[in-house]
C-alpha cells in the first residue's frame, strides 16, 4: 500500500483516495472467495455455487470506510501527538489507579445483588454465565499468572490441573461421599502434588522447551482421563456430581432444602449465588495470598527467577525449590478452580479439559499484563464475557440473516482483539510493575517509556 | 604460611568434549587482590563459574575456608559468603535498584540492611540517585556498580568479579578499580578478579595468575607479572596501554 503522507496542515487528497481504493481492491479480492461464493445443499443434496454480493459489498464498504478514517482522523492525530511533548499525568487519572481496585471489588461484591434488582428474570443467566464463569477464569488466571506471570515459566498445560482438581472432586465426592469443604483443599493439594510430579522432570528447561513439555503433560492428562474408562468412565464423562450445600443445607426444594430453612420460596437462583460468592471468596483469597506471597522471599525469588537464573543461583537462591513452589502454588489454585467448576457443573468431561482452555488461560494472563493480578481480571471479563455477549447478539442475525451465529466468529475476533492488544499494549493492559516493597517515595516506571537494557 | 581462604586444587572442568579447564592450581589469601588474566578463551569465566559450581570440576578440588566446596550445589555456595558479579553483569532489569540490593542481601539473613545499604550506597552514590528506577534503565557502567554492589550486600568474605570492566569507558573503568582497591584496602575484602584489562587488573592486584588455555602459565606478584617482557608482549600490547 502506499505511504501516506501527512503533513502538520492536514493529509493530502489524492494519496489518500488512492489508498483507500487499493485497500476496497484488496479486501474485494481476499473477501470474493471466503465471502462472495458459499456452497449450498439444494432439495436434491446437490451441492451448488451460491453468490452473497450484498454481504460482501457490505464487507468491503465496511473495510474502506475504515481506512478511510485511519488515513483522515488517526494518522494525522498521532502524527500531531508525536510532536507534543507527554503531558503529566493528570489527578483523575491518577485517583482512578488508585481506586480501581477497591471499585472493582466492592462492584462484585454488590454484582448479584444489583442484577436481581435490574432483571429479576434473567438473573440467573447473569449471575451464572457473566459472574460465576468470569470468575473461574480470573481463578484460573491468577493461579498460572503465579507461574507465567511472576516465575515466567510459560506453562501451556496449565488444564491439566484444571482436570485434576476436576476429577478429584468428582471421584472422591460420588465414591466417598466427602463434602466438598473437605475436598476443596484436598483437590487442592492433589493438583499441588501434580504440579510438582510435573516440575521435577521440566526443572533444566526453559523458554519454549518448557512450553513444549507442559503442553504435553496436559494432553497426556486428558488422554488418561479419556483412556481411563474404569475410573473416569471416559468421553462420557462423570454425571451427578453433588453439588455444594450452604455449610450443610442442600439447595433443593425440600422441606430441609435450603430455601424452606430460611422461610423463602424455593427458586433456583439462591444456589447460583452462593456459588457466585463461594468462588468470589476463592478469587479474593488467591489474590490475597499471591499479595502476600510476592512480598515474601520466595516471591520475591520467583520474580528474580524469571529475569536471571544464573544470577539467582549465584545470590543463593535454590532455583529447584524456588521452581517447585511455583509450579505446586499455581497448580493448587488450578484445582480450587477445577473442583469448583465440578462443583458448579455437576457434569464433567474429558472434552473440558483441552488446549484450547490452557490457551485460553495463557491468553488472559498475557494479554493482561504478566504479573498483574488487576491485569488479569479485566483480561478474563473481556475474554469470557466478551464471548458470552457474542451469543447474546441477536439483533446482528437482523442485519447478517437467520443463520448468523456470532458465536462462530468468537475465535476470529479473539485473534484480532490479541493482535490489536499486542501491537498498542506489546506488554499487556497493565504494563506498569508496582515494586513489592513499599518505599517512602514510589516512583513507578512504565514498561512502555523504557527498552530492557541488558549493556 | 596460613591456609589460603580459597584453594584451587588440579581442577579440570569442561564444556562436553571440550576441555576448558586442564589442571589449574590456584590459592586465594584472605585480604588479597588476586587477578587472573588471559586471552579470550583462555578459560578465565569457566575457572570462576566452577568455583561456584557450574560447570562442575570432574577433577580436582575447591576448598574455600577449610571446607571442600566442588561438589556442592551453587546455592549453598553461594550462601558461604562468596559473591560473585558474574560476566554480563545479569542484573534484575525489571527491579529496580533497591530490590535488586534486596535480593542480593537475601543471601546472608544475619547481615544488617540498613547498614549494609548505607555502606555500599556510599561507594556508588550512583546507585543512590536511581534507588527507585528499574535496573534496565541504567547505564552499562550503572548496571556494573549494581552488579558490584548487590554481590556486596550479602557482605561477602570473597567476592569474585568477572570481568568488571567490559564494555565501560576507561574513566568509569578506572572509578571500579578503584573502588575495588578500596574496599581491599579499607573493609579488608578479599577479591579474586578476573580481567581482560591486564595493565589496571595487575596493578591493583597483590598477585596475579596467567591463564592461557586451561592451564596456569605463570604467577607472581602483580607488580613482577607487569614487569615481564611476555606479559608485556602478550597482554598488553607491546607496552602500550
């Protein structure tokens, strides 16, 4: 495409018409074979040629008009940006970095509360497939941001533990008959034991020999839960998982049932939000701890541990023990997660636990900024939350016809939402590293407004 | 005589099936400045990575303070109160200069911070100005100082240095050296210095090694080693410098 000239009185016309109509061209002919021609079975089940000129000129319009306004409006501001000198911070934005957080947490606490009072119908829905799973995943991302984010061992199988928190729930619960407070931390810790059955072996790799290794040990996880039909009773997954009582009082509609205790009438959305607050306490308490522990040697360690291994040795860092901690940590708080989410469902299946969840995982600790805890959670809302507002685009089946399903388009859009996040925020939203030890005078400097200096 | 603090004894390290290290004999006393110098190669980094055990000797012994160290894990090594400010310097680029202080006190619990702080702070009042920056932000002799001075905080009996002068400005250089002799001189630090830069290495240094291809040729005092038309001719270009 040509380079566009922009000069401080504005872009000049020609260039950029010229431009643009490259960019109609281009998008014509890349579209005209993906968009233009499907493939439709007709009465007979003869496959025949269908045309969708509207759709793609559609497309094209869209694509145009945007270059359009990339060369018009944002190139030439950017340009007059680069010129002005960074203004300082302001105190509006400084007093929302301050407040976020406590906005943040104080707004999920009140989250279900205020759903039932602004739609009493679909309450459920919101609590459940908006709160109750963005919550999982901010769980899952704060455990392997203990991994990836401050270790910095990029760990691709991170579902494994998912799945051994999973199905320690489910076995131990259906067999034993054990409650699920019990084997909360049980599920826990066996998912820590597997984390370091996982360490030993990866303790001398790095880098992408790591991520190689690690997302090995999550398919051979799967595989054995698949293979395993005695056990885990294979792809067809275990059923009638119990589900979590309130500290003793099952949610059913019996006269013990949770519901006739308390004197209400039986709905099912109480049992949704005492699951809502149950895995809130467990976010709040995995936030809690990795707090705690980054300002503890060990996490102090992992972090030193992630910039320079030879040089950690050299201080007297026990790399091994310092590498097993934070594999067994993060898988813990994978398996709180994997029993919750058993716990939640009620069904589990190997089908669950694929890469495409440890990819999903990775994805939101990465593009929320490695190690920002903060980071990860609006990371997690956008993606889980974004995919489920994509099924709730019904009036796009208005424009795109009956057969639009939003939901199809949710990796596509993923991938161009990470590729757009890298290129403006290359280090992830929340960039910044806050120093874990608190001084007189904080000066916090951003990633961005300096390059790694290594001479 | 003494026992030396450090003793290296007939130790052979190599890279595979590449020898690096054929035998070397080396002794360190407590409260000397000892150098070695040697071509690019010669095996310098490789015998002051195996003092702390990686790679390790598969002959020969390491005996630092009475105590045979050579086949002991780097971390333990570490925490006998030998520093090291490694080649590269490997400074923690993303912490900022306090917290890297911080790790390398981690090392010795029994060491006072603050006074340790004090003390190295006010051999590089460098550090001091950039307390809070990110360690990547520094400069290369900056980043060496940080180096230097978070090998101090653990306040090491015997600090290694590799190569502490690479890549810096020969003002900045000269600042290092001297500050290297000060803290011999004034806090008694014992200090085995590994150096391209033979002519201020030697001087500064109560004796010196010369390593060429994983053996020691010659040894001497560092003023002696100077003095020598090999040395001259060798390492130091003939005389000039």
């Amino acid at each position: 495409m040509p380079e566009i000239s922009t000069t401080s009185t504005g872009p000049q016309f020609g260039p950029v018409f010229k431009d643009a109509a490259a960019t109609a061209a281009i998008s014509f002919l890349m579209f005209l074979p993906l968009i233009g021609f499907i493939t439709v079975q007709d009465i007979r089940n003869v496959l025949v040629l269908d045309t969708r000129w509207t759709l793609l000129f559609i497309l094209v319009a869209l694509i145009t008009a945007g270059r359009l306004a990339y060369t018009l409006v944002l190139l030439p501001r950017s340009a007059r940006r680069a010129h002005r000198a960074p203004a300082p911070a302001s105190p509006i934005v400084a007093a929302i970095g301050r407040w976020f957080t406590p906005f943040v947490v104080g707004f999920v606490i009140v989250y279900p509360i205020l759903i039932m009072g602004l739609v009493p119908g679909g309450a459920l829905k919101w609590v459940d497939n908006f709160g109750i799973q963005i919550l999982i995943y901010v769980m899952l991302g704060l455990g392997l941001n203990i991994v990836v984010g401050l270790a910095g061992l990029l760990d691709l199988g991170y579902v494994a533990f998912y799945a051994v928190g999973a199905y320690s729930y489910a076995l131990l619960a259906k067999t034993f008959g054990f409650s699920f407070y019990m084997l909360l931390p049980l599920a826990g810790c066996l998912a820590a034991f597997w984390g370091i059955i996982l360490g030993f072996p990866v303790l001398r790799l790095r880098g992408d020999y790591l991520a190689i290794v690690t997302l090995a040990f999550g398919e051979i996880i799967r595989l054995v839960l698949v293979n395993w039909v005695d056990l885990t009773n294979g792809y067809a997954g275990i059923s009638g998982i119990p589900r979590p009582t309130f500290f003793g009082i099952p949610f059913n509609a019996n006269d013990d049932g949770f519901a006739a205790v308390f004197g209400l009438p039986f709905t099912p959305i109480y049992r949704t939000i005492f699951l809502y607050y149950l895995i809130l306490a467990l976010v709040l308490l995995t936030a809690f701890v990795t707090i705690r522990l980054r300002r503890l040697p060990v996490g102090r360690a992992w972090e030193a541990l992630r910039e320079d291994e030879i040089a950690c040795r050299s201080l007297g860092i026990n790399t091994t023990s310092t590498k097993l901690t934070a594999f067994s940590i993060g898988a813990m708080f994978g398996g709180f997660a994997g029993s919750f989410f058993a716990a939640r469902q009620g069904f589990i299946s190997p089908e669950t636990f694929n890469f495409l969840e440890s990819a999903t995982i990775v994805a939101i600790v990465v593009l929320g900024g490695m190690g920002s805890q903060i980071g990860v959670a609006v990371a997690a809302v956008a993606m889980v939350g974004g995919t489920e507002i994509l099924r709730e685009l019904d009036w796009l089946k208005d424009i795109f016809g009956q057969e639009f399903d939003p939901g199809q388009y949710r990796m596509l859009l993923f991938g161009f939402a990470m590729v757009i996040i890298m290129v403006f925020k290359p280090r992830g939203l929340v960039s910044t590293r806050e120093p874990s030890v608190a001084l007189t005078e904080r000066k916090m400097i951003s990633a961005g407004m300096v390059k790694e200096g290594h001479g | 005589m003494t026992e030396p603090l450090l003793s290296i004894r007939g130790v052979k390290a190599s890279y595979g099936h590449v020898a690096a290290l054929k035998g070397v004999d080396l002794d360190v006393s407590e409260g000397e400045i000892v150098t070695l110098i040697g071509a690019n190669g010669a095996g310098k980094s490789t015998l002051m990575m195996t003092v702390f055990g990686k790679p390790r000797a598969h002959a020969g012994q390491i005996i630092y303070s009475g105590e045979d160290i050579t086949r002991r894990p780097t971390h333990l090594i570490a925490r006998m109160r030998i520093a090291q400010a490694p080649e590269g310097r490997r400074i923690f680029a993303r912490m900022s200069v306090y917290e890297n202080l911080q790790m390398g006190a981690a090392v010795n619990p029994d060491a006072d911070f603050e006074q340790n702080l004090e003390h190295v702070l006010g051999l590089f009042p460098r550090l001091a100005q950039r307390l809070h920056q990110r360690g990547g932000t520094l400069s290369g002799g900056e980043q060496q100082m940080l180096a230097i001075a978070r090998a101090l905080m653990g306040k090491p009996r015997l600090l290694l240095l590799d190569e502490p002068s690479l890549g810096l400005a020969p003002l900045i250089a000269q600042q290092i050296f001297d500050i290297i002799h000060e803290l011999n001189a004034r806090d008694r630090l014992t200090v085995f210095l590994v150096e391209q830069n033979a002519y201020h290495a030697l001087k500064l240094a109560h004796r010196g090694y010369v390593m060429v291809n994983g053996l020691i040729t010659m040894a001497g005092s560092g003023r002696d080693l100077l003095e020598r038309p090999e040395v001259k001719a060798a390492y130091l270009e003939g005389g000039r410098h």
